[in-house]
C-alpha cells in the first residue's frame, strides 16, 4: 500500500505545468506622445486582435503604460491589431509581420513559437497617428516591440 501511494504521489512531474514565462510570449506594445515623442499613459485602451477566424475583443484597460497581446501561432506571417481610445471612437488598425521559429519546451508547455524580423504597417491612422518599432525578435516579455504614437 505505502509503494502504490509513493508512487501515485510521484507521478506528477514538473512537466505537468507550464511556468516561468516557458510558452509563446506575447508582443509588448508601449504608448509614445506625437508631440514629444517621449512615453505616454493612456487614460483606457481598448485591444482587439483577428487570429484568423474574426476579431477577438481582448477588453478594456485603463491608466495603462503598455499592454501584452498575444499574436497568432498559426503559420500566417502577420497578425492584425485594432486599437480604440474611446468606446464610439474611431479604430486604428496594424498589421504586424513577422516570421517563426518554433522550440519544443515539455509535454506540458508543448511547442514555444518566437517571433523573429518584426515590421508593423499602419493599414488605418486614427487615433494611432504613427508606428516607431522597438526590438525586432520576441523570445521573452521584457522588452517593447511597438511604440504606437498618440
């Protein structure tokens, strides 16, 4: 009985779970001021991302310095992005280009896609006046991908 419960209790592994920032990091978008160019709080944004099949609502956030988004993990080469300032206000639209690269991370985290030379292109201006990139390659959530400038 003590060798059946020793067992059952060692089964699970550290592979079960994915954590630590293993699985497929999301871009990190940061606001800049088109005035001065230097970074800018937004009182709320408003995210929403088409992942192939429509446009998925990623919600509302207000007094907000920069947002994660996650980008597709299908083969497409570019996800697009739809920014709002104000809930009747007009969306900015951004297409996002890219290429992968896909790393087997554990039975429990699976496949781990980085994202390598991104370009954005502004496809629809207001509110988002202007596009700055920032690092090119996305392996972790630390630095900024895309300035968007207001």
């Amino acid at each position: 009985m003590t060798c059946f419960l020793t067992m059952l209790w060692s089964c699970g592994g550290d592979d079960d779970i994915c954590e630590s920032g293993e699985g497929t990091p999301r871009m990190k978008v940061a606001f800049k001021s088109m005035e001065s160019g230097k970074a800018r709080t937004l009182d709320s944004l408003n995210v929403a991302v088409d992942y192939g099949s429509g446009k998925v609502d990623l919600g509302w956030q207000t007094k907000i310095e920069s947002r994660l988004i996650p980008l597709r993990v299908d083969d497409s080469p570019y996800t697009d992005v739809y920014f709002k300032v104000s809930a009747k206000g007009a969306e900015s639209k951004v297409r996002v280009k890219y290429t992968t690269q896909s790393t087997y991370v554990s039975p429990g985290c699976g496949i781990k896609k980085a994202y390598e030379n991104l370009t954005s292109e502004l496809i629809t201006p207001n509110p988002v006046q202007k596009l700055e990139a920032g690092q090119n390659q996305i392996e972790n959530e630390d630095k900024t991908n895309l300035y968007l400038l207001f």
